[in-house]
C-alpha cells in the first residue's frame, strides 16, 4: 500500500509541476473592454439559473435565464396525428415502387404535426453606475476555474470590482460589488423584461420583477403556414374557416386563455459595511459604501411537463422568497465558499496542458482567436476543452433540465429553431463528453428527459402508429412533445429519437459498471425503444428488414426520376440505430435474465436488418442505394452513426467500411457550421489521423462577427461559444468530446492511449479522463510520445490497453504486464492486458 500511495504521489507531483505555469495565471476569458453585445457576455449559470454578463462601467447588464421558462403549457400540444393502415400502406408501396417525392408529399400533408414551444429569456437585471469620470485599467474575465465573472476599472482614481457567480447549492445568483474608497459606491439596480406582463415591485427589503410567459409563441410565419395549408393544426391562430384571429404569432394572457408559465424573481441587497439603501418600485439604490453585495432568486411555476404551469403550477413567489431567504443566512463569504467547494467537486476532476508562448498567453480572448490561424495557441485550445466542462457544470445539474440548442442561455421570445432539443443530432452531442470529461452526474436532467419523453412516447406508438414501446421524433421541448412537427420532411419525420437517446444510457452503464442502474433505468427504455423498432421494420422484397419510411437528417438525394427528395426506406443511419438498440437491449436482457421471448424476437430480427454497403465513389453509403446527392459537402453525417458515437465499425472488425468512412470524410470535407466542425473533429480522431483533426480545429477557431476580417461561416464568437452561426452551444461539447477523443479511446474494447495527437501539441499532460470499464486515465507526453501514464481502477475490471510504444505496467514496485505488438492498416500498435484491483491504480511505462 505504501508503495502504491508513493507512485501515485510521484505521478501527482510530476504533473503538479508540469502545470504549475498554467496555474500561475488562472483558466480564464479576458477582455480589455466591455461586451458590445449579446454574443461578446460572459455565461454564468448552476444548473437552474444563469445569466450573460456584459461587464459594462457606466451600466452592467445580467440577461437572465431560467431554465422552466418555456411558452405554452400541456395543453396547447397539438396531438391530432395518426398513420392509418391504409395510409401506411399507400406510401410504403409508393417507397418500393421509387416514387419517393410522391411519397414524401403525402407524409407531409398526412403525418406531419406543428412545431413545439418555445424556450423564453426571463428578465435582465440593470445595474446603473452613478458615478462619471474618466475609466482605465479595465478587465473583464470569466475564471472558468472559479465559475466567476469579475470586471475591474479605476474611475476617478478608485479601484472598482464586480465578481458574479450563480450558486448551485444555494440556486441564487450572487452580484458582489467593492471599491477601494469607503463611499465608492453609488449605483442604481432595477428590472426589465421583454415579456410585455413583467412588473416590477418593492417588497420589504427586496425588488421584485413577476410576470407570464406566452402561452402560445409560433415561429412560421402566417405566408408558410397557410402555403402549407395547415391552418387547422393552429386553432390558436385560426378561426374554423381558417381566416387569421390574430396579426401576431406571440400570444399571452386574455389573447391565450390566460394561458402561461408564471415567474418571479427577487433581490435582495446586502450591506456589510454600512452606507444607505433605499428601494422602491422604481429600483434599489445603493450609497456611501464601499461594498454591496445582491443575492437573487429565480423561480417559476413549472410542476412537471404534465401539468398546466397557469392552473396546476406552484408558486413562484413563494419558491423564489424561500430559496432567497435561505441564501441570505449565509454571508458573502460563505456564500463564495459554498459555491466554490460544490463547483471545484466537479470542474477539478481533470486538469489538461498545452503549452502556448508566453506571449500568446498575454493577449485577450479574443485577439487570440483572430490569430489563431496565424499561429498555433494549443493552451487556447485546452482552454476551449475546459470550457466545455463549464457549460456542462454550469447548464445541467441534478433536477434541472437538459442543455437545450443554446444549453441555458437565451435572449428572444422567438429564439432560432425554438431553441428546444433537436434530437437528430444536437442534444445527443451536448452529452457526448459528459462521461469521458468526468462529469457523470450532469447527464441526470437528460436521463429524466428520456424517461419523460417515453411516457409520452408511449402515447404516440400507440395512438399515432398503432405499436408498441414508445417513439420519439426530431424535436421537443419542456412539454416533451413526442409527435412528428413542423411541415419540413428532411427533419421533421423522423421516428428514430429513442434509439439514439437510449444509447446515452447504455454508454453510462460501461463507464460506470452500475448494474442498478441497468435495470431500473437504462433496459427498460431500451427495451421500448426496441419493440417500436420491432413493429416498425419491415420486408425489402429482397430477404431485408429495414424501416418503411426514413429521412438522413437533414440530407436529401436525387431520385431516378431527378427530383431531389429526402424520405426513403432504410436511410443507413436508421438502420445503424436500430442494430445498436437491439444488440443493447439483447445484452442487457441476457446479463440480467429477463424477457426470454422477446430476446429470440430480436435475435431472429438482427441478422436480417440491411447491411452496410459502400457506394460507387468508394464512400460508406447513406441510403438504401446509391444515390446521388445536391449537396455532397453537407453538414450532416448521419449516416456514420455507426461509426461514431456509435462503435459497430473499427479498423480491427470493420477494416473496409472504416476505409469507406475516410472517403465519407474527405468527401464531405472540412468546412462546415460550428456544430458540424465538433462531430468532424470525433470523426477524424476515432480514424487515427491527428493532424487532419487539427485541421478541422482550425477551422473552428474562425473568429465570427467580430475582428479586422469578420470572417464567415462556423466558428467562435469572442465568448467562446460556438457560432452555428447563430449560436448554438452543441459545438462547443461536440470540440470538448472530441479532443478527449484525441487524447484517448475506449469504445472498441480497449482504451488506446494519444490515438490521434496532432504534430502540434507535441508536449502536454492531462488527468481525470474516463474510460469505459470504469477506469480514470491520467497522461504525460513530450515530442509527440508518451512518457508516462496512470490507470486508476473504481470497478477491478481487465484492463486492456493499446499503445504507440511498448509499455510495462507497474503496480508499486511489482511489474504485473508488458506488451504485445500488432500490426493494423501497416501500422506497428502494442497490446497490454492486466486484471486490476478496485481502487487500485497502475502506472504505465514506456519501454525505453
């Protein structure tokens, strides 16, 4: 034990010592002036509540967010959709008979529903500086190793400083003011909203600001929605006869039949050294001191997504007084510590290095963005990796919800694409890094999600498809809307969201090992997902099973009559999804003794589902045949699920489709949106190859909207957060999910150590990885090779490693393995297997 207990220090030490550089100046954004808007803000957040920060002098602004403030309520989800037998009928033989646009025309008039609602901002907090003067010294900064946004200036010769956090413990969002003079401070703080119900109110010794959300918000304009002639499917909008009722698409109170969700929020003022405070209706003003500090509660009346938030929903008022009056029992800084201490539990679980000049190191934020291209800056690059982890930490936390198209921040009542959960793609990346990155506990709201979703999923495979298990489509919301939506075939049918979502349950099972879980949570979802998919397969006419009607999100081919279309049978990344969720759901009955008769269902079924093919251009295919496509660089890679996330193609099982799926790359190419550059990034990495990898990451680091070039296309705003363009947070984890790709895999059975280390980060060192089997990974490597490495054990599973280099590995002073070599793709790799002890770890060395 005393041996182990010293290698483990000396490991420890080492990379102490490798990143004490890095801790001299914390992980931070830093900017010289102010945000000029919405997309330059600082995010802060606890999982519930956040805010964007602009940093200003003269008035700073918090954008506030609540992350239960949607539009709408139960009641307002359009359920009007069934695919009657004869209908079924009519467009399966349509598909067979390659009438494809003829098909896709009568699911749109026929299966197709209304889009879901709206995530909604919720109020900004002003705070107005009363003093004037000349400002210099200004800093604006996120300490993303803090979770603490601070500006400081001098004014008249007075040294300001602002530090803002939100606190997951107390669930408040705390604003500490302090200046350098004893009456330094005289600033005004009132609420605005852009809810037309909003009012704001003194109460005793807090401000107020309550009001309604919409209870209905529509984003298709009337010209789209009566071209459609779906009139019908908006009763809010249209009379019988379908003429207008109204001019507008947003609709609250009397307009909606009071319909709405309710919020509230309060703040209250804390003077530790004296000075005057008065407040008002018209605001809180704050005097002849030289420190303030605010803690503020957010809340609103959302009490399930079952449940009518204007009828059945709590009170907002009194949750927001309560979770504020148990704030306020502690001071600032206790409050601080608090936050501190819950934050460092999660954030501090991995540490990661790249060496970057000193001189690149001293620039703000966003001037090493626009010189990225110029120069490499891989401490940058680590900086975007740990930024991820705090979006994570800071948008999704135990009983909240899932990180939603703009993760928990949001400034418009009609935000781009509902800002909801688009499940073909978008919210599956948000959690991709979450197990690998060390950070389990954060896919809780999504777990709940999935739960909440198959309820009402339920009711669609019963009622819309006449099947069983449950079924879920492209889009939802708070409301957990289940039904097909909107009149866009491309995205909006797609009856494949369980299966993609039940594999983030499965993917926790292997990094975790917790068999509870598996039977309580993750086979019987798994399990519905899995009959829906049973009942929906049907005959090719040629021995195959594949589904009736699908979409490759949201890619369209040329059929053979030369009209571009999207919906077709068997798209390849249905039947991807639908291979993986039966092989799980087999597994997880099998390791747990349950549904005999529905195990030899599956397994009859699996061999029969419609293989991978390889097309003419030598590319994985993406459809049944070979079509052509309008798009050949399309942002979608839908049809390599298999591949990644998925693990059902690998160079050492799969050689010729892993072959076909770098002639999918290349053919699609590297340019993309922000998202699309985050999947390309896992793509390239889960190939071997680091430095096309590191290609596409310099696509990424396009600075958008801002710079002497004002460059297009995807990339990333000088907040570092990913511009689709317009911002979608969904890039910024698919880029922290990829470089731990880069760093290490672990999904083809063994965990591969540096399997794609671009050129360009020759030395580095990072801690607290997880690998699948339960294992904690920590690194070191210089001139591109490995020089030490550490496994940490929490389940005592086999251990198989593979390597660029031979390796022994070493528990205290015993050696207990040493490798192998193998030869792939003409590629020398080394193979170490060990069994390992739970708790124990085991240290890696390259053999010199």
């Amino acid at each position: 034990m005393i041996n182990r207990l010293f290698y483990i220090f000396s490991f420890l030490f080492v990379f102490t010592v490798c990143v004490a550089k890095s801790k001299e100046k914390p992980l931070s954004l830093w900017y010289d002036s102010p945000a000029g808007n919405w997309n330059e803000a600082l995010p802060i957040g606890n999982g519930h509540s956040g805010a964007m920060v602009f940093g200003g002098v003269d008035f700073e602004r918090l954008q506030l967010n609540e992350n239960t403030l949607y539009s709408g309520e139960p009641s307002v989800i359009f359920k009007d959709v069934k695919v009657t037998p004869e209908m079924f009928d009519k467009v399966t033989d349509l598909m067979k008979e390659e009438k494809y646009k003829e098909a896709t025309n009568l699911v749109c008039k026929n299966w197709l529903g209304r889009l879901h609602q709206y995530y909604q901002p919720f109020a900004d907090l002003q705070i107005k500086n009363n003093k004037s003067g000349k400002v210099s010294n200004y800093k604006r900064e996120l300490d993303i190793s803090e979770a603490i946004v601070s500006t400081q200036y001098v004014q008249n010769g007075i040294k300001y400083k602002r530090e803002i956090f939100a606190s997951n413990p107390e669930n408040v969002i705390v604003v500490h003011l302090k200046s350098n003079k004893p009456e330094g401070i005289d600033i005004s703080i009132n609420f605005t909203s852009e809810h037309p119900t909003s009012v704001q109110k003194s109460k005793n010794d807090r401000l107020i600001v309550h009001g309604k959300a919409p209870g209905y918000v529509e984003r298709r304009t009337f010209e789209q929605i009566e071209a459609w002639g779906d009139q019908y499917k908006h009763p809010e909008l249209y009379d019988e006869e379908g003429n207008r009722k109204f001019d507008k698409r947003v609709l609250y109170g009397d307009e909606i039949d009071n319909k709405g969700m309710l919020f509230e929020a309060q703040i209250k003022p804390v003077l530790p050294s004296g000075g005057v405070c008065e407040i008002t209706d018209s605001g809180i003003h704050v005097s002849g001191t030289d420190e303030v500090y605010f803690v503020m509660s957010l809340a609103t009346s959302y009490n399930g997504y079952d449940k009518s938030p204007s009828k059945e929903g709590i009170d907002p008022a009194q949750k927001a007084a309560d979770i504020l009056d148990k704030a306020v029992a502690y001071d600032y800084m206790n409050l601080k510590k608090r936050h501190l201490d819950d934050y460092h539990n999660l954030f501090d679980r991995v540490k990661f290095e790249l060496v970057s000049d000193k001189k690149q190191l001293n620039l703000p934020t966003d001037e090493r963005i626009i010189r990225f291209a110029e120069k490499a800056d891989p401490a940058l690059s680590a900086l975007l990796f740990q930024y991820g982890r705090y979006l994570m930490i800071s948008g999704s936390r135990q009983n909240g919800q899932p990180l939603n198209l703009q993760g928990l921040w949001n400034k418009d009542i009609v935000p781009p694409w509902n800002c909801g959960y688009t499940m073909n793609i978008n919210l599956e990346m948000n959690y991709w890094m979450a197990e690998v990155a060390n950070l389990s506990e954060c896919q809780e709201p999504l777990f709940t999600l999935i739960k909440e979703l198959s309820e009402t999923g339920t009711e669609t495979a019963r009622n819309m498809y006449g099947r069983r298990g449950w079924v879920a489509h492209h889009n939802t919301s708070l409301w957990r809307e289940s039904l097909p939506n909107d009149n866009v075939p491309s995205a909006s049918f797609w009856p494949m969201v369980q299966g993609w979502l039940c594999s983030h349950l499965w993917e926790h099972y292997l990094y975790s090992g917790d068999k509870e879980f598996l039977k309580k949570t993750a086979y019987p979802l798994t399990k519905g997902a899995a009959e829906f998919f049973a009942d929906w397969l049907i005959d090719d006419g040629k021995g195959h099973l594949v589904t009736p009607v699908g979409v490759s999100p949201e890619n369209q081919f040329i059929a053979p009559d030369g009209q571009a279309t999207t919906l077709s049978m068997g798209p390849t990344m249905d039947m991807a999804i639908i291979r993986e969720t039966f092989e799980n759901t087999v597994f997880m009955a099998e390791l747990l003794d349950l549904d005999s008769d529905f195990r030899k269902e599956l397994k009859e079924k699996l061999p029969r589902l419609l293989p991978y093919q390889i097309g003419s251009r030598g590319q994985l295919q993406e459809w049944m045949y070979d079509f052509k496509e309008p798009d050949p660089t399309h942002r979608h890679l839908s049809h390599l699920y298999g591949f990644y996330p998925g693990n059902q193609i690998t160079p050492d099982k799969t050689p010729d489709l892993f072959n076909a799926v770098k002639q999918t790359l290349t053919i699609r190419g590297d340019a993309a949106t922000g998202w699309s550059m985050g999947w390309k990034i896992n793509c390239w990495a889960r190939l071997l190859d680091g430095n096309h990898t590191y290609k596409i990451i310099r696509n990424l680091f396009n600075p958008v909207q801002f710079g002497p070039k004002n460059r297009n296309g995807g990339g990333l705003y000088s907040n570092l957060l990913d511009a689709c363009p317009p911002f979608q947070i969904d890039g910024n984890f698919g880029y922290t999910a990829g470089v731990a790709e880069m760093l290490m895999q672990s999904h083809a059975g063994f965990i591969q150590l540096l399997p794609a280390l671009p050129d360009v980060w020759s030395k580095g060192a990072v801690s607290g990885l997880k690998a699948r089997g339960n294992f904690e990974v920590s690194m070191q490597w210089k001139q591109g090779q490995l020089t030490q490495a550490t496994v940490l054990s929490n389940k005592g599973k086999e251990c198989r490693l593979r390597t660029a280099v031979p390796v022994t590995i070493k528990q205290g002073r015993n050696v207990i393995a040493s490798s192998s070599s193998i030869t792939l793709n003409g590629k020398k790799y080394y193979e170490t297997v060990f069994a390992t002890t739970t708790g124990a770890s085991y240290r890696v060395i390259p053999v010199q």
